[in-house]
C-alpha cells in the first residue's frame, strides 16, 4: 500500500512502554527517541498506572514487559484487548519461553521481541513499533476509503479462479449480485461485464500485470 510509509512518516507515533524498572523505561524511551525522531514515548513503571495512561490518552503502541508488579504483561493485554481489539501492542521481556510466547499469540498480541543486552535491541524494537502501526495506519486508512467511496472496492488473490477475499460497496447496483455472491463465485462478476469488453478487460489485465503489475481499465457492466 503506497500510502502506509506518507501517513507514517508525516504524523507523531505515540508510545506507551510498561516496565517495573524505572531504569528500563527511561534507557529505551531516551533509544526509541533517538532511533526515530517521531517517536514520543510516555513511560509506566505499573500495570495500573500503564492501564490508568491509556484511559486518559490516546497511543499508537503499547509496549509491555511480562512480568510487572501484580499482573502480567500478557494480563495488560487482554485488558487493552477489550477496550481496543487492533491497537499495536508488542510483548518486550526479558522472559522468553514458549509458553509465555504461545500465551499471548492467544491473547492477541502483535508482535513478541526479547529482550538483549545491546543496544541493537532498539533499532530492532524500532522497526518492529513503525511496521505495526504503519500496518494499523494503512488500514484504518482503507477502511475510511471504502466507507467513503462511491463505487466498490475488491482485493483478490493472483492464482487460478482468481477468489475473492475483499469486496465492499454497492455491487449489487453495480453488478446486479450482492458481495457474497461475488466471494462464493468469482465468475458472476465475469459475467456482469459487457460481453463487447470483455476479451479486451481480460487481455489488458493479464498483459499490464506481467508488464508493470498493476493495470487501469474501463470497460462497460
């Protein structure tokens, strides 16, 4: 998505890290700030005082160590996962096992990083925070636009029968077939086009994707 880096790079990233350790959360606020000069980074040194920041403001990302003063990290996540189900949240911990790994995959957590001894672990954990909420970004980004566009918008996968994995709008207007409709059978939308247009839709789409990877058609319904 062309758009994800712009909208990243042109706003502030706001982060929440949680550590017991007041000098584990003032170490990786001062790198994170210094590895990306759009990062701003408010700091918890508590579950609850983490909890009571996310309450009052709103964050691109939470970064959390597992173990914290009377709950744990994964504990924190699925408290943030009910109040917001796509909020970046990264698991930070110098407690890494399988367990702990496979318990919070199932909390919903997005991403999971161990933590080192050097400071390469912050340039990792940098990338790891602009990649999230790039994604987050972008998808926000495309949920606006397709709540806002008059016509319909489709995403479907480059293998045999070409199947659908994405289509919202007014296609039963457009194409006479409502959405599922479309999903459960590809070949309606094939169908729908002007049977004049379609030998030169289905050429010069297969032709400008092998060319340039990416197409623009006008054709007739």
């Amino acid at each position: 998505m062309r758009y994800a880096q712009p909208l990243l790079s042109e706003r502030q990233v706001e982060i929440l890290h949680v550590d017991d350790s007041p000098q584990m959360t003032s170490v990786t606020a001062d790198c994170l700030e210094q590895q990306r000069e759009r990062f701003e980074v408010w700091t918890a040194n508590s579950a609850a005082d983490g909890l009571a920041l996310l309450e009052d403001r709103r964050f691109d990302c939470v970064v959390s160590d597992y173990e914290l003063p009377g709950r744990t990290g994964v504990e924190v996540l699925r408290s943030v996962r009910e109040r917001n189900a796509e909020l970046p949240f990264i698991l930070f911990t110098g407690k890494g096992s399988e367990a702990v790994a496979s318990e919070a995959i199932s909390a919903g957590v997005t991403d999971y990083l161990q933590k080192g001894s050097g400071l390469e672990q912050y340039e990792v954990l940098s990338n790891r925070i602009e990649n999230a909420v790039g994604r987050d970004r972008a998808t926000h980004h495309l949920e606006l636009l397709i709540d806002n566009l008059p016509g319909i918008v489709y995403q479907h996968l480059d293998e045999p029968s070409w199947p659908l994995v994405l289509i919202a709008g007014d296609c039963e207007e457009l194409f006479g077939y409502t959405a599922r409709e479309l999903q459960q059978d590809v070949h309606l939308a094939e169908e729908a086009i002007h049977s004049d247009d379609l030998a030169y839709h289905n050429q010069t789409l297969q032709n400008e994707l092998e060319a340039h990877g990416q197409y623009e058609l006008i054709y007739r319904v």
